[in-house]
C-alpha cells in the first residue's frame, strides 16, 4: 500500500473557545494537486497552517511520508518534539505565504540560497547553480542580483516558491498565493504554479482562484465553518447536477452547495 504524501487524521483547532477546524481528515498522494476552497474565515489557512505545525492542532496528527509531525514515536506513543527538532522536521514541506515575506537585505539569488546553505549545510557551489536553476525556473534569473524592494508584487512571489523549492520538500503548500498581488500580476505567478503542477510536484493550494482550481487540480476540498462539507475531482467545480452525481445528494441540495462554493469566492 502506498503512504501518502501528506496524512492529515481527524485535525481540530480551537482559539480559546473558539473552534477553527474540527475533525478534518485528508490525505495527499504522491504528485497531487489538491486546492482547498471556503469562505474567508472558513478555516482552509488555519488547516494548511496546521499541516506543517505552523499552527499545533489542538487534536489530530499529521504524518508526512508516514513520519508524524510535532512528534516522535516511542513504545507505540507519540512523544512531542522540542521546538528545535519540529523546525527541522517543517523543512519538508515548503511554504508559500500570502506575503512574500523575503529578507530585504538579501538579494535575490541569497534569499533563494540561504535556507539550503544554514539549514541543510550544502555546499555554496552547489547551493548556488541549484538557486540559479529555480530562478531560472521561475522566470527570474535575470534577477538575481536584485533586492527585493526593486521586484514587483509577483516577482517576489515567484521568488518565494523558488526559495521553497530550493529545500526539495517533499510537498508545497501555497496559502491564497496570489491574494496580496494587484490582478496584472496574478497570471505570472499562476503560470509557475501550474508548471510545478504539471511536473507532479505534490501540492496544496488555498486558493480563491476558481478557474485556476478547476484547470490545475487533480481534487478539490471545500470547507465551511472547519469541517469538510464537499470534495471531489477538480472538474467537478461547476454544475449543480454534476455535484449531486458526486456526492449522491439530490440535485437541489448539490445547486446549495454549489452556490456556497461560488459565494467563497465572492467574499
């Protein structure tokens, strides 16, 4: 049997009292796409959050190629890991933000190969010719010797995935990657993400882009209020009828789910 990528078991978060997520499960296979669509507020980041310990969930765990996250096991326990032990193991999975959130001291081609260089101990040689194939990668090798203040919105987008690539996760999580960009932007960073997509780099995408979800996609999650309320093939996005097929619930009840998904993207 083969082990997910990314095995999220029965994930709860609460702030204080209030519940973010309660009981969300999924798993993620080898090279699939899955976008995680809600309303604001909804939980979906909360949820991404949680999958790399960003956010501890209050309940639940999260194996990552069967290791568990947060934790190590000991005589059939799960036995917390320091905040040390927990950075290092965050490293595989990569993160993209909705701020860019690049050292602004560093140039281009630094912030790409820090990570790499700090925490893996490569050698620069190395680190470098690898940093340069991502920019390159990512449209953006002639930039390299720049500094972030000197990029547009999407560029330093672009330059944050390649700077997640660079520690070869073994997945990437997007969080509403292009939310923070004005729309002439978007399309540059959209672009990048389907061409990670397309060479079955495993992904989990936030996202508020529909279109782009139904294109890129191999499965779609919908959650409303913390739970899992809809899932399915990418396809499956649009028509009433075509959701009620999916998920075996009249047509009627399918055309409310589907006005729910549609008014996500509205808020």
């Amino acid at each position: 049997m083969t082990v997910p990528v990314i095995s999220a078991r029965h994930i709860s978060k609460s702030f204080g009292l209030h519940k973010v997520l309660e009981d969300v499960s999924l798993d993620v296979a080898q090279g699939e796409a899955v976008c995680l669509l809600g309303r604001s507020g909804s939980g979906k980041s909360t949820f991404l959050r949680c999958l790399n310990m960003l956010e501890r969930p209050s309940s639940g765990v999260v194996f990552v190629q069967g290791r568990p996250m947060g934790y190590r096991e000991r005589g059939g326990k799960l036995i917390p890991l320091s905040a040390a032990e927990e950075s290092e193991q965050r490293r595989h999975l990569g993160m993209v933000f909705q701020q860019f959130n690049l050292f602004p001291h560093f140039t281009v081609l630094q912030n790409v190969m820090e990570a790499p260089l700090r925490v893996l101990r490569r050698p620069r040689a190395d680190v470098r010719d690898e940093a340069m194939a991502l920019l390159e990668r990512v449209g953006l090798a002639g930039k390299a010797g720049a500094y972030p203040n000197r990029l547009s919105g999407g560029e330093q987008q672009r330059v944050a995935i390649a700077r997640a690539l660079a520690m070869k996760p073994e997945a990437v999580l997007f969080d509403e990657p292009t939310s923070a960009l004005d729309p002439e932007l978007v399309s540059d960073v959209l672009a990048v993400i389907r061409s990670l997509v397309e060479s079955r780099i495993t992904t989990v995408i936030v996202t508020h882009e529909i279109g782009f979800a139904r294109e890129i996609c191999d499965r779609f999650i919908f959650i409303e209020g913390g739970s899992i309320v809809e899932e399915g093939p990418a396809e499956r996005l649009s028509g009433g009828a075509v959701l009620g097929e999916l998920v075996g619930v009249p047509v009627v009840a399918a055309r409310e789910i589907t006005a729910r998904i549609a008014g996500a993207f509205l808020t």
